[in-house]
C-alpha cells in the first residue's frame, strides 16, 4: 500500500498557537489556499480512499483534495484520527496552559503518554486509537494508495508507530500544515519515502 499523510491546513488558533486538540476550529483563508495546492499536487496521483478526522479543519482539507480526484471513493471520516484531546486546556496557549495549573502542567510535559491535561487523553490513549485506525486502513487496502488527513499529533503518532521510534519522541517529527509524507506499508514493514515535503506550497513541485 501507498499511504500519503497530511494535516489540516492553516487556522486562526494556529497563528495564536492555541492549543486545538478536539476543538472544531475551520480553516483560515491561508488555510484554504494550502488545501487547494495540496489538492493540485495529488491530482496526479490514483488515489483510492481517503481517510480524514471528522474535525471540519481536517475534513475541509480532505474535501479539497477528493473534488480534484477522478478515482477516490467517498471520504471516509474517523473519529480516531482527531488530534490529542486536550480537555480544559484546549484554546489555551502554552504560557496560558502552564499558568493554569503549574504542577500537572510540569508532570504532563515530561510524561505526556500517562499523564493527561484536566479532562482530556493521554498520549497512549491517542496512540491506541491511531494504531486501531491504521490496522483497519492496512487490512482494507493492500496494493492500493490511500490518504490519510489528520493533525500534528495523530501523524506524529503514526510515523512513531509505524517506524519503531519510541512515542515518547514522537515530537521530533515535525509535521506542517498540508505537507505530505509518502510510506510504503508492507505485511511486515514500512517505509519512509517522502516527509514533511511542501514544495507545492512553495511552487516548486516535484
């Protein structure tokens, strides 16, 4: 299978660099002008399914790319793409979230996969749902190419999972707004063929 990632485009509460998680935030007009590149630069592509948040960030960006695919069925949307749920911290920014609630705001920082925000998930509690996700993804659509659309820390997650980094790092991948990353998913293997890649945001594309 041919599995292509992105996020969501750009939205108001990223440029504030507020924290989003389960919050339904739309895109910006930026926002709206990456999905249309994105969209052109997988226009080339046979896509066969796309799989998307049903977070309207996410399933904007993913109806962009589909209205330019001649061969991808239905966008299926799936709840266990969203982004971390940040629970009552969510619209916070950083410096508002540490100011909240000092303590757990310092122990959530060092372990986030068991530690979680006031009312919201762990980080292993994201990883379940996304593993779960994949799992159904993979067993549906062997040697086809298939696009998932999600959020920095569904894809982050992803990419830990599927190419044996340690969750705990999941952070050092860096995934930007409407970039696309390309993996090979074999039986048994994946691998990383494209990351984090706008040139098409950039005009140049590939």
């Amino acid at each position: 299978m041919k599995l292509f990632l992105t996020r969501h485009g750009q939205t108001d509460w990223n440029i504030a660099r507020r924290y989003q998680g389960h919050s339904d935030t739309a895109l910006n007009q930026v926002g709206i002008r990456q999905a249309e590149l994105l969209a052109q630069r997988l226009s080339r592509e046979t896509i066969h399914a796309i799989y998307t948040s049903d977070l309207s960030r996410a399933l904007d960006t993913a109806h962009t790319v589909h209205s330019l695919q001649e061969t991808a069925n239905a966008i299926i949307t799936d709840k266990r793409w969203r982004e971390l749920s940040f629970g009552d911290w969510e619209g916070m920014t950083y410096e508002e979230m540490s100011a909240h609630s000092p303590e757990l705001f310092e122990a959530w920082m060092k372990d986030s996969l068991t530690i979680s925000t006031p009312n919201g998930e762990t980080h292993r509690q994201l990883a379940e749902r996304v593993q779960a996700a994949f799992d159904d993804i993979k067993s549906k659509h062997k040697d086809e190419t298939v696009l998932i659309v999600g959020h920095s820390g569904s894809m982050q997650t992803l990419l830990s999972l599927t190419l044996g980094v340690d969750l705990s790092r999941y952070w050092q991948f860096r995934v930007s707004q409407t970039s696309l990353s390309e993996l090979t998913v074999y039986d048994d293997s994946v691998v990383l063929n494209l990351f984090n890649d706008i040139s098409h945001l950039t005009g140049n594309p590939e």
